[in-house]
C-alpha cells in the first residue's frame, strides 16, 4: 500500500502532538507550515511537515557547569511559546437589569 503524502489539519495535529487543528491553522496562517488547497481542503505536504520540524529545532552544546558558575535557563523560543490568552473578564461589572 502507498504511503499517503498530503494530510489533513487533523492529521497533521495528531503527528505533531498538538491538542487540535486550529494549531495547525496558526502555523499555516503564520507562514510557519506551508499548505495547498485542493478541492476546497486544506493539505499540508508530509516533506514540508517533517522540513518544518527539522527547522524548528534548536542545537546548543552540551556544556558541564564549571565550579561556581550558575546554570541560566533560557526561555522557550518565540516562535515555539504558547500563545498569551486574552483576559475575558471585564474591567467593571455590568449594570443589573432593570437598573437606570
């Protein structure tokens, strides 16, 4: 049987290990992910899938602390970060009903 090449943004969430498929519009939308429409789908090439992942990743050697020094953490890249949340709450509360 013939390995399938296009996938679908459900298909592609689930290789990726993201929680659903509107991660995967993010990174199409972001020009991150490459993609064609075909038939009025969208179809995110498997080369273009696995090139973007090879991209994504960051190399830094391995260094052993030398005595005294502090280890720094560095942050997550911006391009790998979660995305902030709005805040929903309101800055006041509404007025009751019936209330003028």
């Amino acid at each position: 049987m013939m390995e399938r090449r296009l996938l679908s943004p459900d298909e592609v969430a689930v290789y990726l290990g993201l929680g659903s498929r509107f991660a995967v519009y993010r990174l199409i939308s972001s020009g991150q992910l490459p993609a064609v429409r075909l038939a009025g789908k969208i179809r995110i090439d498997l080369c273009d899938l696995d090139a973007m992942i090879e991209n994504a990743k960051t190399v830094a050697p391995a260094r052993m602390p030398s005595a005294g020094r502090r280890i720094v953490s560095r942050g997550v890249p911006m391009q790998l970060a979660p995305l902030k949340r709005r805040d929903r709450r309101r800055s006041s509360p509404r007025p009751a009903k019936g209330a003028s």
